[in-house]
C-alpha cells in the first residue's frame, strides 16, 4: 500500500466526498427526464421521436460542451468549473419546470440543451481536480468509486421522482400529494445548490492547495505541482495522441447503449408491459440497474488497477463483447422478468466501460495538467454516440418496440474491436 502523508488520506476522503456527491446531484437533474418521459408527452401529445429530438439536442449540446469547457477547466481549475455547471444546471432545471406551463418542444430541446452544456462543466472538473489527488494505479479504483456516486444520483432519482409523482408520506406525519412532473425538474435543483454550496467551501484542487507536497513523487504526470496548462499545448497534445480518438469512438459506442437503455427503459416497462413506476417491478429494475452500474463501474476498475496493472483496453475489450452478445439475446425474449434481468446485465457492462475509459482511461492520457481536455474530448463522444438514442431511436420506436435491442447490439461488437487495437498502448502523457 502506497504511504501518504498523516492526514492526507483523510483530507482525499472529504474533498472526493463532496466533488462525488456534487456529481451525485448533477445526475438527478440529468436522469429525471427519462422519469418524465410519458408524463410530458402525454401532456403535450408529443410522439416518441419528437421526445426524442429532446434527449439528441441535450446529447449533442453535451458532447460539444465537453470539448469546449475540456479545454476551459484545464485553464480554470476543476473546483470553479463545477462550481459553474453546478449553476447552470440548476438555473436551467428550474426554467426546464417553468416552461410546463406552455408546453413548448422548441422551448424545452433549448432549455435541456443548455441545461446539458452546463453540466458538461461537471465530469472534466471532476476529473481534472482527481487526476491530482490519485496516483496512476489508484485511478481504475477511484474511476469504480466515480461510477458509484453517478448511480448514486440515478438510483435517487429512480425512486424520488416515482415518489414525487405518486405522492407519499413523510414519517407518517404528513402526506404530500402526487406533483406535478415539474417538480421532477424543482426538487433535483434544490438538492444541487446545496451540495455547490459546500463545494465552494470544502474542496481545493490540488494536494497542494491542501498543504501536502510530493504525495505522488516519481509519477510523471505529477512532477510539476501546477496542475494548470495552456489552452493551445493541451490542445495539441491530446488531439495528436491517437489512443485518444481509439477511446472516443469506443466511447461513442457505450453512449449509444448507456443512452439507449437509460433514456427509454421507464417507458419500455410502462408501455410494453404495462407496469408503472410504482409497481414492484419497476422499483426493482430502478435499484438493481444504477447497483449493477456501481459494481460493474468498482469491479473494472479495480481488475484494471490490480489485475491488469493500469492497462484498461483488455478489460473494455472484454466488456463489450459480452455486452453484444446480452444485448443480442434480450431481443430474444419477450417475458417481463426476462427484460428486467437484461436490462440489469447490459447495465452491467456500459457502466462498466463507462467508467474505465472515459475516466480512468483519460487520467492516464492527460495526466493532472491535461485530464480535464482529454476526459471532455473522449466523454463527448460518448454522448454524440448517445445522439443516436435520442431522435433516431424514438423514430424506430414509433414504428415499434420490437426495434430497440437490435438497435442497440451491434455497437457492443465495434466497440470491442476498437478497444483491441490499442491494448497495450495507452500511457500517461506529460505536460511542459
């Protein structure tokens, strides 16, 4: 085991702490649209491909966000660039609830897509403030914890926004009534600004900032104790390092099925077996799909780590052929019980690639002066690739259900073969 400095391990604890569940509250106010998916097109009579022109404006405004504020939060620092998506979400949540009230599909795809732009902020300030506080063979585990707090925030808001729809009872003191689905879009908002505030107070960017100096001596990519660089080098290091666009487009890939589950499987449930959001299945499938994630997300990262000595190629190989091949066979049954349980493996496997490359993956391309450039290039294509799932996907889905799993399959497979080709080639780059 690495030796740290007395208290430092302590101090890591409370500053990851807070950026995870900062991350956490970034995730209630992406994934309560899914939960709010029927109830708007019900209301507004929207068919599922104009639903879906929503979720690929947010996808695309995310995907371009990330390359952009990439680039900005390596400038910045991670802790003011969180702090910014931190605010702009919860600005764009509230307006996202107020725009009910004309019921607008132009309003609501420009709400949700700066809504998206502004949480772009989030996983490059994340990952930048990380990559300094985490050594090289630490990052696959920290990327396992990463996978956590984000379930965290779907697993809240899986069984928050059912609560707040159906209504329910505080302690038996006093019941609160079913809300309106805007509320869905009020509450994740509320919680954001109060975990931004003890952002802003507890976490620093670097061990540095924190007092602690030469934690990670010897590591490359932690020789320079600034962990800022320019826009123009960054730029340039990361775009001409091919192992980079290898992992975007595998990435794109695992955001074609992220996506195409997490945005659509409340209304799969809902209209192909008609089971609503407060039966027992429902409520299952919500808390197994984001604790599968977190374990999947733990379970790569540390084979990655300690099995295969910080290589993550061969284990996102490994994954997505597996998915592939459960995507492929959940085609083929048609029984409820039998979706939940490949809805929870194919949760499994893209939480799991998820996790290892656009997190662990891009620590150790861009090291602590250029991983928040290269987590928001790589990331972006994962949400490009989760385009797909949005428009196109609700196109198909309007003609039938029967189209979803194939639809989703074959990107398993290229995903895959993507990730053999650069097994063994991927290492930290350094910063001058």
């Amino acid at each position: 085991m690495q030796r740290y400095p007395q208290g430092f391990r302590a101090r890591r604890g409370l500053n990851w702490g807070v950026i995870g569940l900062m991350y956490t509250s970034y995730y209630m106010c992406r994934y309560n649209f899914p939960i709010a998916n029927k109830a708007i097109a019900d209301e507004f009579h929207f068919n599922k491909a104009q639903m879906g022109n929503i979720i690929t404006t947010a996808m695309l405004a995310y995907g371009c966000g990330q390359i952009i504020n990439g680039l900005l939060t390596d400038r910045i620092g991670g802790k003011r660039a969180m702090l910014i998506g931190a605010a702009g979400t919860v600005t764009m949540n509230i307006l996202f609830g107020v725009a009910s009230f004309w019921g607008l599909l132009p309003l609501f795809m420009l709400i949700r897509g700066l809504d998206q732009y502004m949480q772009a902020f989030g996983a490059p300030g994340m990952i930048k403030i990380n990559a300094a506080w985490f050594s090289h063979t630490e990052r696959g585990r920290f990327a396992g914890i990463f996978g956590f707090m984000i379930n965290l925030g779907r697993f809240g808001i899986f069984n928050l926004g059912p609560a707040l729809l159906a209504g329910f009872a505080v302690f038996g003191l006093f019941v609160v009534p079913p809300l309106h689905w805007r509320w869905l879009f009020y509450v994740p908002a509320g919680i954001a600004t109060v975990v931004a505030i003890c952002l802003a107070l507890f976490v620093k960017d670097t061990p540095e900032e924190a007092g602690f100096t030469g934690v990670h001596a010897g590591e490359p990519d932690h020789a320079d104790a600034d962990a800022r660089a320019s826009i123009g080098k960054v730029f340039m290091a990361i775009v001409s390092t091919p192992s980079v666009w290898v992992c975007a487009f595998a990435y794109a890939c695992t955001g074609v099925v992220r996506q195409g589950v997490d945005q659509w499987f409340p209304r799969y449930m809902q209209e192909v077996y008609a089971v609503n959001m407060k039966d027992g299945k429902f409520q299952w499938l919500a808390f197994l799909i984001p604790f599968v994630a977190s374990a999947g997300a733990l379970t790569s990262g540390y084979l990655s780590d300690k099995v295969f000595s910080g290589r993550r190629a061969p284990v996102a190989a490994g994954l997505y052929f597996l998915e592939a091949a459960i995507i492929f066979l959940a085609a083929q049954f048609h029984t409820v019980n039998a979706t939940i349980l490949f809805f929870v493996l194919i949760a499994f496997t893209a939480n799991s690639t998820h996790s290892i490359i656009g997190t662990a993956a891009a620590m150790d391309i861009g090291g602590r002066k250029m991983a928040g450039f290269a987590s928001g290039l790589i990331d972006s294509f994962q949400y490009f690739g989760g385009a797909l799932a949005g428009a196109f996907l609700g196109t198909l889905l309007d003609k039938s259900w029967g189209h979803y799993f194939y639809f989703m399959a074959p990107f398993g497979l290229i995903g895959g073969i993507l990730m053999l080709t650069i097994i063994g080639k991927v290492s930290p780059k350094t910063a001058k």
